[in-house]
C-alpha cells in the first residue's frame, strides 16, 4: 500500500481544516474501485464489462453546518479539484479530465489479466453446462462480478486508515419455456471460496425449486394472512431484521423519523441482535469504516429491549452516548450514512425441524429477493422469491415470486421461535438508502413469526429496496 | 476541446488495438447540493464527476463480441481502449448489438433545449436561498397539521456529453437538471415528494404546498378499505394523485416494454414516452449510440396504438459507467378531458403507492367523510390504471412537473365519479 495517498489525504485536510477555523472537524476520503463482469446467455459467452475508477471527497463540518465535497480522478487531482469547490461558491465550467498523476492507477493493470478473465469465463461455461444438464429445458443466464475496492481516510487527528476489499457476486437467472422464471444471486470473498460455499448441485437444487413454485398455480396454495406463522429460514431471516434495524441508524434517530422512538416496548424477548463488521468473510466485514473509524461490534437489542444503535462521528458528537464506527459509503460520490455492516442475531433453543413439524400451516421462506421499510411506520414490503407451504410438517406446496407486505414492529413482537441453526447468507446483499447501496451480510438462526400478508403472487418487476 | 480529442483518440486506439468498430463516451458533470434536513443540520457541497468509456466490437454480425471499459481516474486513454478490446476477447461468440454505420445526425436547429443558463449562472447563496424559499413554504403547510420535521434537498447538476464513433459521428451536447426532494413524516411514515426539470426556475415552491397540504399528519391510526364495487361498499368520488397516477403509468410503460407493444385502452387519454420534449429532466439530444431519439406511444386508445411500429425503447446513457441500456426517458399522460372537482365531502384521495405487485396496488391516501375527520387509509386497487382510465376518468390540476421515479413522469390528477369503496377489517 502506498502512502502517497495518505500524505495528500492529510496535508490537504489540515489545510482546508485551518482555513475554515477552530472547532471544525472533518476527514478526507479517496477511493479506488475496479469492477470487471462476466456475463454467459444462451450458451454462450457474453459482453465483458469493466468498471474501474478513482476518485477523493472531503467532508468538513463546524456546529450544524456540514460541507461536502468529491471530485472524480487520481487522489492529487481530485483533492485538488475537491478544495477549488469548496473555494468557490459559483459554478466553473467542469473541468476536462486530468491526466496527471498523483497515485499509481491499478486499471492499468486490468488488461493484463487475461488469466482471472479465462478462469471466470470458464467457471460460467462449466456452471452453465452443468446446470443444464441437471435441469434441461431452461435457458440460463449468468454474470458473476469481481469487485476490488481500496479506500484511504484521514480524519483530523491525521491518522490514516487504509483497507481493502474484494468480492466475487454470481447471478443465476433462468427461464423455462412456459415462462417460469427462477433468480439466485450469491457470493464470497473469492472464487474458489464461490465455488465451495454455493456448490453446482445446491444451486440446481434451488433453481429447480423456484422453478417448480413459479410453475404451481397459485390457486393451490393457502393465503398468507395475518396470523400465519411464517418461518424465515437461517441466513433469509437477515432480510427482515436489517429491515427492522434501518429505524436503528443514528441519523433517523436523532431526526424523529424512526418508529423505535415512539417505541418503548421493544421486540420480542427472544432476540438479541448485534451488528458486528469485524467478523470475516461476510459480505458486510471491514476493519475501518468510511469515515475512518474502527469497525464497531455494536449490540442493538438484547433480549427483547434496544439498547443500541448504528452511529457515524456526527451523530456521536451529537450524542455521546453513541459510538461511531458505521459510517459508510457506497463510493466517494456520497457521504458516509449510519448503516449496517453483517447483522448478527442470537441462535435460540428450538430445533428447526421441530418448528417445521408443528401442526398447523407454515409458510417457509427461504429466499428473498429485497425488501424494504419505511422507517417511521414501519411499514414492510418482502419479495419471496423461494418457499414452501406446510401443513402438520408435511409439504403442500411450492411457493416463488410472492410479496408479503405487515408492519416490522409488529413482526418483531410477534416472534416466537428461534432456532438453533444460524447460518450465513447467501452472500450478495445489499443495504439501499436513498438509491445508494452498500454490501452488507447477515448470520441468523431460522425464526418464526406472525403479522404478514401476501400482497399477490406470480411473475413481477423488480422493485426498489434492499436487494438480494 | 479536450473530450473531442480524448474520445476521438480512444476510438483511433481502439481501432489499433483490433476493435473493428468503436464508440468512445465522455460524460463530466458537475452537481452542486444544499440539504436542509431536521435538527436545523444544513449540508452543501458538490461533486465533480468525469469519466471516459469504451465500446469495442471484434468481429462482425452473430460472430460479433464486444466489450466495455470504463473508467474515472484518467488512466491513458490508449490503455483504456486496450481494456475494452481485452473484454470483447472475452465476449467472443456473443451477439451485441452492432451500432449502426450510418447514423442520422441531429440537426443543429431542432434539438430540445435542455440547457439552463441561470442554473449555470447561478451561485451557492442563490442555491441556499432557493432552499431556504421551499423551507418557507412548507411552513404553510405545517400550519394545516404538517410537523416541523421536514428536509428539503436541492441538487442543480451541469452535464457534458461527448460521444465519437468510427464512423466518424461526433455529438457534444451541454445539458442541466435541477431536482428537489422534500421529506417529510405524516400518518403514514416518511413520505417523499421529488420532481426535477432542466430548469432551475421550474422548481417553485409555491406548488408543493398544496400537495403537502393534502398528506394526513402524524397522528391516530390507518384504515383498510379495498377500492372497487362488492359487498359492503358504499359509494364516493375517488381522487388519483399527479404524484400516484405518475408512478402508475410508469407500470403500464414498463408492461408496454415488456411486451414490446403499445397497451390499447378504451380512455382517450395517450400515454408517450418524448426524449425530446424541451426542458423536461429526461431529454436527450442523442440516444446513447448517437442517434436521434424519436416519441413512441406506449399506451392509447385503438386508433392511436393499432398499426404502430413495434416498442423500441430509447437506448440510453445515464452515466459513462454502463454502457447504453433501453429506457424510458419522459413519460407524459395527455389528453384526459377535463372536469369537475371531486366532492370533497364524500371522497378517497389516494396521494403515493406503498406497494405493487404486477396489477395490483397498495395506496396510501386520506377518505374525505362529511362531518367527521379525514381517515388516513391504506387501499388496495387490483386493477391496473387503464381500468380506471375506462370508467371516464376527468384530469384535474394538472402539475405540469415531472416526477422522479421509475422514469421522469407527468400526470394530472384523475378524478373518478361514483366509485365503490369498501372497509376492510
């Protein structure tokens, strides 16, 4: 790791900091990301995209008073044009592309290799033909994306965090004729970790599975209502506590906009929820958020009671009673935001086919497509992509491509089994707030509640939110 | 200019590099923003945003492959070019869309007008000021039961584009785009209103005010009632928001894209998608392969829809990062005859969708009863909008403002005599 980057991260922010006067506080940001996907369609290879970029932001604030600025390019240059626009209060012309050099330029690099090129192009070919041969019939379509991203922060202490992070995220969609349509969207931290954590014969498995739900008439099936026990499956069940954990985040706190603030009873006893960033190889881990901090192990409900929330610096310094360490960003265009890293929650004492097994109807989710919350209300929306109906244990039906709409406070109150198996996700979901998304993971045992209803059922357009 | 040069120079490299056929797209931007959120916390800055990207075609017809690279960072632009000709390696066997060789070029005198000189022009304390103006407004607005908890984000965004193929096509274009969001809690949660236009004075406060007016405060619960005729229902006007009908019709262009063919409806009313109506926030002077972008119909009455040519949506470059993807650009719905304002005594008035679902949608408005107090609900409507659109539906205020959402959307208010409604538990 270089430390030019640190050197003109720190010398710029301490110049800008001692123009704007005591008491200001600040950090400055660069970014580094490369993106190159691989798409397979119809049995062959398809388009190569890749994405790369760089680029600097500084984020000064004094009081309530909060300035930021971000500039594309080299960290030198993007620093550079950062403090023009903070110098300036009119608008220039946008400048032309710099060329000049301030940090050596990984992209350069991309062209040269061919080798992980060959290699995702030939793990795609060699998914794709052992899909079809398990499930003929289907057209297949694949895109796996590998993700470098480096970052540099230097706060006003002048300390400088560098990190870097990798993934590699698989979409599987496929279409039989007939129209049954069946979406899988997976990932790890490399591609040999892809290829061990989501084996061939598990994906064909679950593709069939949502295939057979899309192809079921749904006329079949039971309704959800209300007062259907629903059964999120372990890894699933992150969807609906990240949901509940969006009215957690500092920021809408401190506004008067999250409905946890009108609310003192808390959730139910059986939970207890962390977020904890630190813990490796989940798609939301870092050692340093955004804004530079040390990622914080941060408990938000223990045993039914909130006693926490997500913070960045500015809430902290508003409230000392909260400790920084979720700021993040999805790229240096945009200013850090409260928001969760891998969502944590405690494995209960029930046995998860013991709670498939009780009498009664239970709609089983194990997939979800996204989800969203409106913090305030509370007010939840789930897309289903992949489920089962039971009825005394015994399965009646498949389910796909549904949408559960209830209310995530009520949910949350309405738990009443958590079970013993927590497992990861699937390892490619993304926190969107306000059109911008961040990685985030999750590590939940199977939980059971109540208080959803199926909005309606069959093929839909994909929809805002937290995806999967 | 210096992205002509780059552009033209990225082309020529990926030619040398053995692309047989090249674009070469420049995007710079420069966005400035004021955010007056709650807690009396005031965010401004901008952000510079400059990129270059690379389309290169090996081979020709089936056998075509491309490949795409984009970057910000200003890596050389040979070696850009060298990245892009690397990906369409990779994509061999793939067969993308070839640009085609001879395109039309805009003519000079007929683009849409999309630039705002007083945007240019004008300074961050005009910015702040326009802020602290919407800030006023919705004053009034609390006065009617609003509370004070509101955040107002204007953003005022000047865009290049630079686009240069082999065949010799070289298209500039300046554009601008101002957009306002206002947040804000009522009974139902955090609403949202956005709308946007490439003009800076198009953004007035004083409209907002009655569309805030009509959002239920914070306060009590929220019914259920299921718009449609059946057991139980009792009669009254209902009222489809600007907001709401603009989010619908985004529905129906999607369904019209999908299946690649005009929906046909008995209403009068024409649902067009214009990426070349002036000043609107999704105009574009050039389609993202450098061609003229034309109006389609995406929805009428037969004789407007029967016999048109098949749906092609106007391929489109948002950003250099993705290459160019079909997309709806300004959705406009016109021609529903005017009428009548609703009887406010008796009246549902559904303001945002919560959720949707292929045809069916979950509303949150507000039921107007005589003599008691209006009831914040949650209505579910199963049926798509041409339906309503069938039972003669009168426009009311018309907003003239596009609003943010699937797509940039205009719509006036629909307004809907006698329509059944029903309580639901």
């Amino acid at each position: 790791m270089t430390s030019a980057p640190g050197d003109l991260l720190r010398g710029t922010l301490n110049a800008v900091l001692g123009r704007t006067g005591p008491g200001a506080r600040g950090e400055a940001f660069a970014e580094r990301v490369l993106r190159i996907t691989h798409y397979r369609d119809g049995k062959r290879k398809g388009p190569v995209l890749t994405r790369g970029g760089q680029g600097a932001a500084l984020r000064l604030w004094a009081g309530k008073r909060v300035q930021f600025v971000a500039a594309d390019g080299k960290v030198g240059p993007a620093l550079r044009a950062c403090v023009r626009q903070l110098e300036s209060c009119t608008v220039d012309p946008p400048p032309t592309r710099s060329l000049d050099s301030g940090m050596p330029g990984p992209l350069a690099q991309a062209a040269g290799r061919d080798a992980a090129g060959t290699h995702a192009a030939s793990y795609l070919e060699g998914l794709e033909t052992g899909l079809s041969r398990r499930l003929p019939g289907v057209a297949w379509s694949l895109a796996l994306q590998i993700t470098d991203r480096s970052t540099w922060v230097v706060s006003e202490d002048g300390d400088l965090h560098a990190s870097q992070w990798r993934w590699s995220r698989l979409r599987v969609d496929a279409c039989r004729e007939g129209g049954a349509e069946a979406h899988w969207t997976g990932g790890a931290p490399d591609m040999d970790r892809l290829c061990r954590v989501h084996p061939l014969p598990v994906l064909a498995r679950r593709m069939e599975d949502q295939l057979r739900g899309a192809d079921a008439s749904p006329s079949r099936r039971p309704v959800c209502t209300a007062s259907t026990p629903v059964l999120f499956a372990a890894g699933a069940a992150g969807v609906v506590l990240h949901e509940m954990v969006h009215g957690l985040e500092a920021d809408l706190l401190q506004s008067g906009w999250s409905r946890w603030m009108s609310d003192s009873h808390g959730v139910s006893p059986l939970l207890t929820l962390w977020d904890d960033p630190t813990r490796p190889g989940l798609h939301g881990s870092y050692r340093y958020d955004d804004e530079g901090c040390p990622a914080d192990r941060q408990l938000l409900v223990r045993r039914g009671r909130i006693v926490g929330c997500l913070g960045d610096r500015l809430a902290a310094e508003a409230r000392p009673d909260i400790r920084p360490g979720h700021g993040r960003r999805p790229s240096w265009q945009e200013p850090p935001m409260p928001r969760s890293g891998n969502l944590c929650l405690a494995a209960g004492d029930d046995q998860v086919e013991a709670v498939r097994g009780e009498r009664g109807l239970l709609l089983v989710v194990r997939d979800l497509e996204s989800g969203a919350t409106d913090p305030r209300s509370g007010d939840l929306t789930l897309q289903v992509t992949e489920g089962e109906w039971l009825e005394n244990g015994r399965f009646i039906a498949p389910v796909s491509r549904m949408v559960l709409v209830g209310n995530v406070v009520n949910l949350m109150r309405r738990v009443d089994r958590v079970c013993s198996d927590r497992a990861a996700d699937a390892g490619a979901a993304t926190c969107s707030r306000e059109g911008a998304g961040v990685p985030i993971g999750f590590l939940t045992p199977s939980l059971r509640t109540r208080g959803l209803r199926v909005l309606e059922e069959g093929a839909a357009p994909p929809e805002t939110g937290d995806r999967r | 200019m210096k992205p002509v040069a780059d552009a033209r120079r990225a082309v020529a490299a990926a030619r040398a590099a053995g692309a047989g056929l090249a674009d070469a797209f420049h995007r710079c931007s420069h966005t400035r923003f004021c955010l007056d959120g709650p807690g009396d916390r005031f965010t401004e800055g901008s952000r510079l945003e400059d990129g270059l990207a690379i389309r290169a075609w090996l081979g020709r017809d089936r056998d075509a492959a491309w490949g795409f690279a984009a970057s910000t960072d200003g890596e050389p632009v040979a070696k850009l070019a060298e990245r892009a000709v690397w990906a369409a390696r990779g994509g061999c066997g793939s067969s993308g869309a070839m640009p085609a060789e001879e395109r039309p070029l805009p003519e000079a005198g007929r683009l849409p007008s999309t630039f705002d000189g007083e945007l240019l022009r004008a300074s961050q304390g005009e910015l702040r000021r326009r802020v602290r103006r919407f800030r006023k407004a919705t004053a009034v607005a609390r006065r009617q039961g609003l509370p004070a908890a509101i955040s107002i984000a204007l953003t005022a965004s000047v865009i290049e584009t630079t686009l240069v193929t082999t065949s010799g096509t070289v298209l500039c274009a300046r554009s601008t785009l101002a957009a306002v969001q206002v947040r804000f809690p009522t009974a139902f949660g955090l609403c949202r209103l956005e709308y946007a236009s490439c003009r800076l004075s198009d953004l007035e406060p004083a409209p907002l005010v009655a569309l805030l007016a009509a959002y239920p405060a914070p306060a009590g619960g929220m019914a259920r009632v299921a718009v449609g005729d059946g057991p139980g229902s009792v009669t009254g006007d209902l009222v489809l928001a600007a907001p709401l009908v603009a989010s619908l019709v985004g529905g129906v262009a999607r369904r019209a894209a999908a299946a690649g063919a005009a929906v046909s409806w008995d209403s009068g009313a024409v649902l067009l998608d214009d990426p070349l109506r002036a000043w609107a926030p999704g105009t574009l002077p050039f389609d993202g392969e450098g061609q003229v972008p034309h109006r389609q119909v995406l929805a009428g009455p037969p004789g407007r829809v029967e016999g048109t040519a098949p749906l092609r949506l106007t391929p489109v470059r948002r950003s250099f990062k993705a290459p160019p993807a079909p997309a709806l650009t300004n959705l406009i719905l016109n021609g529903v005859p005017g009428g009548g304002p609703a009887d406010r005594a008796h009246c549902l008035v559904l303001l945002e969708v919560a959720a949707s679902h292929g045809s069916t949608v979950l509303a949150r408005g507000v039921w107007q009863r005589r003599g008691r107090d209006d009831l914040p609900v949650l209505a579910r409507l199963d049926q798509p909008l041409e339906t309503w659109l069938d039972r003669q539906a009168r426009a009311g205020s018309d907003p003239g403002r596009f609003f943010t959402g699937v797509a940039f959307a205009t719509a006036p208010d629909l307004i809907l005599k006698g329509v059944g409604l029903r309580p639901q538990p």
